[in-house]
C-alpha cells in the first residue's frame, strides 16, 4: 500500500492492520478447530450412553464460582418450590 500521497505512517497503520486482521482470522479458524473437537467429544460421549444435555450443564455449573453456582441453584429450588415441583 505504498504510493505517492501515502505517507509511511499510513503504510504503517495499514500493515498492522492487515496482521491484525490474518491473526483474527487464524484464531478463528483455530476456534472453529476446537468447536468441531467439542462437538467430535461430545458425540463419543452419547455413543457410550451420556447424557449430553447434562454433561452441558455440568461444564456451565464448573465454570461458575462457588458463590455464582450456589445462588443459581437455591433460585432454581425456590422457583420449583413455588410451581410445586
């Protein structure tokens, strides 16, 4: 991107941009890697007999803290006392 009325500031910005730019996009391929990977995983778990709809929730209740886990969870045993469940 250089030319006459660039300055090397603006090839500067633009370079870093583009590498910017190619780093998204190969973390996003890696991302779309580790998804595919996720999902293979899950897959493996129903062919043994898991439920994965529970395990989903186990690996959202892990990444909770303590705290956050136990509040979700005695709102989750009121709201089920109040429908009679």
């Amino acid at each position: 991107m250089s030319g006459v009325g660039h300055n090397s500031g603006e090839v500067i910005a633009a370079d870093q941009l583009r590498l910017l730019v190619e780093r998204i996009e190969r973390l996003e391929e890696e991302k779309k890697g580790i998804t595919d990977d996720i999902k293979d995983v899950y897959g493996e778990a129903k062919s043994t007999g898991f439920d994965t709809k529970t395990m989903r929730n186990i690996v959202r209740l892990r990444k909770m803290e303590k705290h956050h886990r136990d509040e979700a969870e005695m709102l989750l045993e009121t709201y089920k006392a109040a429908l009679g469940l």
